[in-house]
C-alpha cells in the first residue's frame, strides 16, 4: 500500500477516535441541552451517528492536513532572514496645502 494512502487511513482513524471522543464529551457534559434532546426523541441516535460523522470527517481531514505539512521540511532557511534590523527615521515632507488655522 502506498505511502500516501497508509497516512490517509491512519488520519481517517486518528479523527474517528477522536470525534467518538468529542461527542461522547458533548452527551455526558449535556452541552446545550443536547444529552436530554438525543434521549428524548425517538430518531435521537440519527443525531449521534451524524455528529460522529461530521466530526470524523472534520477531525481527520485536520490531522492529515497537519500530517502533510509537517512532511514538507525542506533544507531551506527558516524562520525568515537573518539580518540585523536597521532603524529608518522617518522624513518631515512639507505639505502643499494651507493650513486652515
């Protein structure tokens, strides 16, 4: 399996872990009442399978864009030039216009 498809599946697995985590926090913590509308409505768990959903597509897409550019390190400098800053002081230039004193 290519090297590429491997980091995609492990993402995909990191985020799933990670949105079943996250909605299990939103149930137990009952954020906005949500725990007592899941378990007070008959099609509740629709909710919860489309919360981990969603949150398994959010969560995984981040870690595999994470995991891509931690990959691209070149051999460049990094963190910009360096050289010493110089100190410009900035010129008068007089106006054209009259002043209305």
């Amino acid at each position: 399996m290519p090297r590429l498809v491997r980091l995609y599946i492990l993402s995909i697995a990191i985020g799933f872990v990670l949105a079943l985590a996250f909605t299990g926090l939103l149930l137990a913590l009952d954020v906005a009442s949500l725990r007592h509308l899941v378990f007070a409505t008959r099609g509740g768990w629709i909710a919860v399978l489309m919360l981990v959903v969603f949150h398994t597509v959010l969560f995984s897409g981040v870690q595999f864009g994470i995991r891509i550019m931690l990959m691209a390190g070149g051999d460049g400098p990094r963190g910009g030039l360096r050289r010493p800053l110089r100190r410009h002081i900035p010129a008068l230039v007089p106006s054209s216009a009259p002043s209305k004193r």
